[in-house]
C-alpha cells in the first residue's frame, strides 16, 4: 500500500504509517490526514528511457500513483572515466564503462 501522510510526504509505505501510529492496525481507519494512492502499472521503457514516479494526482476524488517517462542522461563514456580508475582496471571488456 501507498500513502501521503499528514505533512504530504510521497511516497508512505506501511512501515512509515506504523512507525507514525504504532497502535495502528488494518482494522482501523486509516490515520487522519493520511491519504491511501491508488497504485498503477507503470509503463514500460526502452532502453534509453528511465520511469519516474510524480506525485500523485487526484482523479474523482481518488488519489493515483502517477508516471512518466524521461530520457536517460547521457551515459559516461570511457574518456570521462577518471585516469585513475582506468590504470586501476584497465579496458576490461567485463567493466561497465
């Protein structure tokens, strides 16, 4: 579950809300000024895109996990990589450069 809490803090995981209302159970009502998000399946991305999740957005009364799309930054190259590392370990075609 997901959750705004009273100070409007994103994202709230149960955790938070039990740490903040240590007698809280599922039987209970949810906390005052705590607000439930209703989660959505985020969109798929290619491989030169990266999700990020906005705020929620508040649609007919119901706050809802809210997603977009963005271009990755571009990637560091192997000439950005501090000379250091590189006569550290070299051109290893195993190394993420």
């Amino acid at each position: 579950m997901l959750f705004i809490d009273n100070n409007g803090n994103y994202p709230r995981y149960l955790g938070d809300l039990r740490e903040a209302h240590p007698s809280w159970t599922f039987k209970n009502a949810i906390p005052a000024g705590w607000i439930v998000v209703r989660e959505t399946t985020a969109p798929e991305v290619s491989g030169l895109e990266m999700l990020v999740e906005l705020y929620p957005e508040e649609i007919n009364g119901v706050f809802t996990q809210k997603w977009t799309v963005e271009l990755m930054p571009q990637e560091v190259t192997e000439t950005e990589v501090p000379q250091t590392v590189m006569q550290r370990f070299g051109n290893d075609p195993k190394l993420p450069v």
